[in-house]
C-alpha cells in the first residue's frame, strides 16, 4: 500500500537532502586532481590527512614529513602570489599562482641557520633567490627549503602542501600529489599537451604588425621544397628538413603556393624545432640523446633504461640526428632521470 508524503514528511527529507547535495558538491570539488610537479624531493612520507581534525580546525592540506632543508619546488608554471615576511605564527610560507588562478601553499618554510635550530635562519634560507611576490616560477624550480617554522616546532620538519580554488576554498592535494610528476621526469602526454601547434610551442602571439599571411598556415614558392610556417606573429618559420615537418604535420597537403613577392613581404622569424614527445634527437659529434620540450628545451636522456620506459624497446628507432647549424635553435634544460 503507497503512502501519500505529507506535510511533516516533507519538512523532515528536505533537509537531509540538502544535506546529502552539500556533502556531494564539497567532496567532488576536495577530490578535484590538478596537474602539478611534485613540491619538493621524492623521499617524503604522506598520507592522505586533509579533513582530519587539528587544534580548532580541520585540516586543509597535506602533510609530507622530510628533513630539514631538503629543497622545495615549484609544483607549476605561474608567479608568487607571496612570500611571509617576517615570520607568521604558522611560519615562513609561499603562495604560488597558476593561469586557472588556483593557488598552491607552502607552509612551515625553514626558519633555521642550516645545522641548528636556532630559528635564525631568515628568508635567506627560507626562500631561493628571486622568490619574491610577482616573480614567475616554473614547474620544477627551486623555491625554498623545508623547516619547521611556526606551530610545526614539534611536529618536525616537513611540508604542510595546500591547494585552493581561485574563490580560496581548499580542495584536497591527496590525489594531485600521488599523481605529480617528480622534477627530473619526462612525460610524453604532459610534453605532447604542452605543443599543440607551433605557436603555442614558440610561445608566438599577435601583435601590433599586420598579418602578410594566416596564422597556422603553411607556404611555400612554386618548384622549391622549403615549406613555410606562418606564425601568429605574421612572420614565417623554416621548417630546416622534412623530419622536422613530419613531427608536426602528416604530408603536405594544404600547403599554399605564394608569390617570390608575397613571401618577401612575410620577415623571417627562424626555425621549427621537433615537436616535443615525438622524437628524441642527438648530434652526430655527441653520443647524448636529448628529449624535446616545449619551446624546443632539450634534456639528456641519463640511461637507457629511461629511454626505454619512454619510448619502448626499440628507442633508438625514435631518434633523429639534427645538424650542427640547427642544434643552436634549441636550449638546453635539466636532465631526464625518469620516465612518468
């Protein structure tokens, strides 16, 4: 037999659902997974501790107990939103911003001279040099070390990690964390992702100069073989061979024939570089074997082993010899000591 909901029955459900939705939409945002580097070194113990109850407040963030001085890193492109100075009761501390305008915290920065814990150490060996409000950071940048500053005395050193929402609700940095590539890694996807094309890789936006060409456009003259990448920028970029080329882009097609006159009146901007996480590459005079990132950045590949995590077995099939005269169109990064 169905019963009809009345009035009393209504005024007692209405709230638990409320409730219910309440709890739904405040773990989905907790559990939200941000793309980061992994703040500081690979050695630290965590566990998932944000929610749990602390002195007169429940905690916001992630605790990844170290040892003092062990060097903190930025977890993503973007600037310092800011650096506490002097002192707070919670510590030496540092607020990065990324483009999405999430923030990233870092608490309990050390306040120690190295070898004490005298608490005299000051920003000096609390933040890197150049860690200052405004300046930009990069994943993977040294930007301070670890302490026990603040209420963290007696607690130890270690890293109380927060992430918030651009609106500074703290969501919880468990998940990011776990899945954070560790400075010195290479991943195919991130590096993939980070060059869709060709302006995003070089970075080229429009300007005052106006476009002789369109934008992602290729071009070449009649009964030559160089091809033309016409950038936002409303200059044109060699592709320098047809290797390079293959990395972008699957043939030919759609590639428009100009005059010598049109193509004179597009300013050379430079050469394409290897579209990252496609091919590795080397010069013949050197052994080392780089992988390509965003904005033509190369990294020694270490060991084979990485070589082989990343591209499989066969890696040496992946790699590309590129002339002396093109090597100068890259720059050099940090090693590659792992694969993620």
């Amino acid at each position: 037999m169905k019963k009809k909901l009345t009035k009393k029955m209504l005024f007692t459900i209405i709230p638990v659902i409320v409730l219910v939705l309440i709890f739904i939409g405040t773990n989905a945002s907790a559990q939200e997974t941000r793309s980061i580097f992994f703040p500081t070194e690979q050695s630290v113990t965590f566990t998932d501790s944000f929610g749990d109850a602390r002195s007169g407040h429940l905690h916001e963030g992630i605790d990844l107990m170290g040892t003092k001085m062990m060097p903190l890193y930025s977890c993503i492109d973007g600037r310092v939103r800011y650096v506490v100075d002097p002192e707070a009761d919670y510590g030496y501390a540092i607020s990065l911003e990324d483009s999405d305008h999430y923030t990233y915290h870092y608490l309990h920065v050390n306040n120690d001279t190295p070898g004490t814990d005298d608490g005299l150490g000051g920003i000096a060996n609390a933040y890197a040099p150049g860690i200052v409000h405004g300046a930009t950071v990069t994943k993977g940048q040294l930007i301070g070390w670890m302490g026990d500053s603040g209420n963290a005395e007696n607690v130890g050193p270690h890293l109380h990690f927060e992430i918030r929402l651009p609106d500074n609700t703290a969501i919880n940095p468990y998940l990011s964390l776990v899945n954070a590539r560790y400075p010195g890694s290479y991943s195919i996807t991130d590096s993939l992702n980070a060059s869709p094309d060709i302006n995003t890789d070089k970075s080229l936006v429009v300007g005052a100069t106006p476009a002789t060409c369109v934008s992602g456009s290729r071009i070449k003259l009649s009964g030559s073989t160089t091809v033309y990448f016409c950038g936002a920028d409303a200059k044109r970029y060699v592709f320098p061979t047809d290797k390079v080329y293959y990395t972008w882009f699957s043939s030919f097609s759609g590639v428009t024939v100009v005059t010598a006159e049109q193509l004179a009146n597009i300013p050379l901007g430079g050469n394409v570089t290897y579209r990252p996480g496609i091919k590795m590459v080397k010069i013949q005079s050197d052994t080392k074997v780089y992988a390509v990132e965003h904005g033509g950045v190369l990294r020694w590949i270490e060991s084979a082993d990485t070589a082989t995590a990343l591209y499989g077995t066969y890696w040496k099939n992946k790699i590309d010899d590129v002339s002396d005269a093109f090597f100068i169109n890259y720059k050099m990064g940090e090693p590659v000591l792992s694969a993620r």
